[in-house]
C-alpha cells in the first residue's frame, strides 16, 4: 500500500485542509504515514499569510525537494497557501512538484489520484482536537490582510456539509472541535437551532464545540438562540464588556455550562510590515 506524509504550516484553516487531503487519500487506498521517511508521496501544505510564513514555506519547500531527491521514485505536491497567492507564472524552477494545488482544492487532488470521492476528513496529527471548517476566504478586505487574495471572497460551507465533516470527526474520537473560517457575522449559518439537536445523532454529547469572536461581531452574535458552543472564547479586552453590558448573564441563560475563556490578540493594531 502506498503511503503519504503530509506536512502542515500554518493556521487552523490548513490544518482542516490537510485532514480533508488525508481524506481524499485514504479513498484512493494510501496510507497516512507518520513520518517523511516512511512516506512514497509528500504533501506540503503551506502558509504565505505574512512575509515570515512565506520564507518558512520556502524553506520547507527546500526541504521537501531534497527529501524527493534522495530516493528514486518519490513524489511531491506542493498545496495550500503559497501556490494560492503566488500564481505559476511559467518561469520554471518547479519541475520537481507533480501537482500544484491551491488551499483546500480536494477536487484537484481527486483528480491527480483518479479518486472520485472523498472519505471524509481523516486526522493527520491529533485525533483529539480537530478543526471543523464552516467557510472558505473573505470578504471583508482589511488593509492588512492577504486572505481575500489567497482564499477568494467568502463563501459559507452547507449545514449539511458541516454536520456531514462533525460526524466523521466525532466518530474518529475528537473530543474538541473548534471552527475554522469566518462565520461570526452570519450567525444564523452556524448557530442554527437544529445544531446542538442534529450534532446528537453523532453520540457526541462529551464534545465541546469552540468559538472565537470578535468585538466587532459580538452584539449580534450573542443574541442568537441557542448558542451552539460549550466554549466561547473572546479577545481579553473584551471581559470587562461581557459583564458590564449583561451579555455573560445572557450566554449563561442559553448554555449553562458554557466556559468563557480570554485571548490576547495577536493582531492589536495595523502591522508594520510589507506584506
């Protein structure tokens, strides 16, 4: 059987990516290998967010190549975030890749496997704390930020392919699933009332649901019914306001058990450097 490494740099976004890459090789019969000497094929799946992360990929890049190279016959897929923002211009220098596959494109991974469909996410490092992705890019164009450019405007996953992705999840034994993608200003997508009703079919009534706001999104997220996570996690500065204002009361009266938890931020102002 052959087997796959897959190296992950980046946000919680790629990690959700490179379970759903797992996902598409496990259907075409692969096995997830836990090491890159263990492995015929390496995906690297990586991050170009900032200038650091581009240089970290880089390097990883050199790596990988070198990995290829030092046994016949090896394969190598560059993925994510770096071939998403950096588009092949056709000047060469990356012959030694045999796909080139932007963010989260399974479909192109499909194809390269000639696997019709996915099995599902499959956990490439821990299978406790998994990231359960609710949405692709955005569009919100903050000066600072490269998302849009990498990832294309926002567009919401189903609620049927989120429930479908939380079973596969729950089933393998993840015990935290926290959201990956920007779903706060819609709350209605992911907080649906049949959420925490339809997540119970999965026998996962032990499995703590995460979610990370903003203080832009707050007001409006807090007043939907009912909340749809056992853990609310929100930048520190904004404690003070969560109880000043009534809102702690009010997520406690949706959630009892509910456990507010504090962030510093690691974007506090407009960044310095050139992106």
């Amino acid at each position: 059987m052959p087997s796959v490494f897959l190296l992950t740099l980046g946000c919680p976004k790629n990690e959700a990516d490179s379970d759903s890459f797992a996902g598409c090789f496990s259907a075409g019969g692969w096995e997830i290998a836990d090491n890159s000497e263990k492995a015929d094929l390496l995906l690297l799946n990586t991050c170009a967010f900032i200038q650091p992360a581009v240089e970290e990929s880089l390097e990883a890049i050199a790596e990988a190549v070198e990995w290829k190279n030092c046994k016949p016959g090896r394969k190598l897929i560059l993925a994510g975030c770096l071939p998403g923002r950096y588009s092949n211009d056709s000047s060469g220098g990356l012959e030694d890749f045999d796909l080139i596959t932007g963010p989260g494109d399974t479909a192109e991974l499909r194809k390269y496997l000639s696997v019709s469909a996915s099995s599902g996410p499959v956990p490439v490092e821990s299978i406790y704390h998994r990231y359960l992705k609710i949405s692709e890019g955005c569009s919100n164009n903050c000066a600072y930020c490269t998302i849009p450019l990498i990832r294309g405007r926002r567009e919401d996953r189903s609620f049927e392919d989120i429930l479908l992705d939380a079973g596969y999840l729950t089933e393998q034994g993840a015990l935290g699933i926290p959201e990956a993608g920007k779903a706060a200003e819609a709350p209605s997508h992911s907080l649906s009332p049949i959420w925490p009703q339809r997540i119970r079919i999965y026998g996962s009534d032990s499995i703590t649901f995460t979610r990370r706001i903003s203080r832009m999104n707050f007001r409006l997220w807090s007043r939907s019914t009912p909340i749809s996570c056992h853990i609310l996690i929100c930048p520190f500065s904004m404690f003070p306001i969560l109880f000043w204002n009534g809102w702690a009361v009010l997520i406690r009266k949706n959630i009892s058990e509910i456990c507010l938890r504090a962030s510093i931020n690691r974007i506090q102002s407009f960044p310095l450097e050139r992106l």
